[in-house]
C-alpha cells in the first residue's frame, strides 16, 4: 500500500490532548457552498459563537465565507482569536481535460498565509450539488489518482498536508472507493465519519485498518435510517440533511467511541473537525440560545470529550 507524505503532519510525540484538537467548521452553521442550501449566517455570528464554545480552531468554510484575499482571512479569523485549520476544497479530478492544479494553487495561498496546515480534497463531479453523480470509468480512476498525487507533492512544497474528503455525491463517497484512493495513490485520508456510512462504508473500519493513512478527521454523527433512505435513492442528500439526517455527536448512529479510540491508540495527533451538516430556514431564534447550531455544538464538544477521556467533560 502506498503512504502518506507526512512531512507537515504532527508526530505523536508532540501530540495535544484531544481538548486542544477540536475544531469548528461553518457547515455547521448551515454554511455551505451550494447554491439553494439555505438560510446563510453571516460570517460575525459563525466565528463568535465559536470562540464563545471554546472552539481555538476552525476550517475556512465556502468562498466567500471569509475574504478572497489571503492575509485579509489570515487576519479576520485571527480577531475571532480563531486559529486556521483547513479548507473543504471540491475539485474536478477525473477530467484529462481540465487541470485542477491552479484551483487547489489558490486555496493553498490562503491556508499557507493563515498558518493552515490541511487542504480537504473533494472528488467533484463537475455538477451542481450532492444529489447525482456519474459513473468513473477505469480512465476516470487513472486521472484521478494521478491527480491526487500531483496536489499531494504540490501540498507538500506549500508545507501543507493534502487528503482526500470520501464525500456523498462526489466522485469518492463509498468505503470500496475510498480503499482504491488508499491503494493507488499517496494521499493522505480525511476520515469522515458521517459521509463514508451515508456512502455505504464503515468508518470504524477504516480508522481500525488505516489509521497511519488518516492526517484529518471530520467528526460526523448520523442516522442510519435516513441513510438508508439516501442509498436507496427515496430521498435525495439534501432532502436527508434537511430532514435531520445530522446529529450532534453520540446521538446518532455513528460509534464515536470506537473511532476516537483507534485514532488515539495509533499515535494520531490532527484535528478532530466538528462537522453537523446543517440546513437552516432562517436564523436561529434567541440569538443561540435555543436549538440550533450552538446547543448541537455544545452537546458535540462534550461527548467527544467524554469518550476521549478528558477529565474536563462533566457528559457520562
């Protein structure tokens, strides 16, 4: 099997508590780059209620989310006392005619100048949305690999770590897919939980079988009955996400448990990402003291603590 350029990656002896690793993601928030998804808060309210959940830490979110100019988004989560971890960058790679390198090039100006440490590859498929996508044929699979090690060695000289993001409705969302990622090319992993079961894979598996292959970590937690609905094609992605397919962590279906424990026994020192897939009708009402993006936040942080073993959980 091929490995990992780890050269930017944080080695386990200078591993953080988990409580330090924890991150936001403005999708959480209902923010999110496709067209239609919902009711969009602005970028004030996301990044503050962050910092008031103790969060030290968040992915940069859709463009335009944050500025375009690179040091001005440096500068903007930097008054939010915000550290950069990522971004979710949705790239063509299956395409011989179309070179995803500039795209990954821009997002990568702005991670390097915000300190980052992790671009989050996505397989897109060149359509809009998360509800269809075509079938990769073996040429397919051979420009994509090749591509994915082409942004991995293009990451590495930025002194960034590239992964691969398994994404419902992407060219790589199934667990089957994302071991031929893993067999073919040497990107790194980005473990989320939630989109490889939606994908029909096992997560657990996966952090149990790979753990030196996974550099990020999105932590998701979903319903399996409404994931079944997803995979058998009665209800779209979006439909399922709107219908609360997400739920904090430990109310779903996912075993959190098992997963932080593997990553943990392996030496793993990344970023756990809280990532709740959100849609909103409008803004939340009580200015985030009521059900919501903060509640779900707050509830997430604490079981993953409490299975993380931190003693500053008061959950289980």
């Amino acid at each position: 099997m091929s490995t990992v350029n780890t050269a930017s990656t944080p080695s386990s002896g200078d591993r953080r508590p988990v409580a330090d690793r924890v991150a936001g993601a403005p999708i959480s928030w209902g923010v999110c780059e496709v067209p239609g998804w919902g009711f969009q808060l602005d970028p004030d309210t996301v990044l503050r209620q962050m910092r008031e959940l103790g969060l030290s830490a968040t992915e940069f979110g859709p463009d335009g989310f944050l500025p375009d100019e690179p040091q001005a988004k440096a500068e903007t989560l930097a008054g939010y006392g915000l550290k950069a971890v990522g971004q979710f960058v949705p790239v063509i790679l299956h395409d011989p005619g179309h070179d995803p390198l500039p795209e990954v090039e821009r997002a990568m100006e702005g991670l390097v100048a915000a300190q980052a440490s992790t671009v989050v590859i996505a397989a897109a498929t060149g359509q809009e949305g998360y509800d269809d996508r075509p079938v990769l044929d073996d040429a397919g699979w051979s420009t994509l690999l090749g591509n994915l090690d082409r942004i991995t060695d293009a990451a590495a000289a930025h002194g960034l770590v590239a992964t691969l993001h398994p994404h419902v409705g992407t060219m790589i969302e199934s667990g089957e897919e994302t071991e031929r990622v893993l067999a073919g090319s040497r990107v790194g992993l980005c473990l989320d939980t939630g989109h490889l079961l939606i994908g029909g894979g096992d997560p657990v598996g996966i952090a149990q079988r790979n753990p030196e292959r996974i550099v990020h970590t999105h932590l998701k937690d979903v319903r399996v009955d409404w994931a079944k609905r997803v995979q058998s094609g009665e209800v779209t992605y979006t439909e399922a996400v709107a219908g609360g397919m997400y739920v904090p962590l430990g109310e779903g279906d996912v075993d959190i448990r098992a997963i932080v424990t593997a990553l943990e026994g392996s030496g793993y020192a990344g970023w756990y990402v809280l990532e709740q897939d959100t849609i909103l009708a409008g803004a939340p009402a009580g200015g985030g003291e009521g059900p919501g993006p903060v509640a779900d936040v707050r509830a997430s942080i604490a079981h993953l603590l409490a299975v993380a073993g931190d003693p500053s959980s008061a959950e289980e």
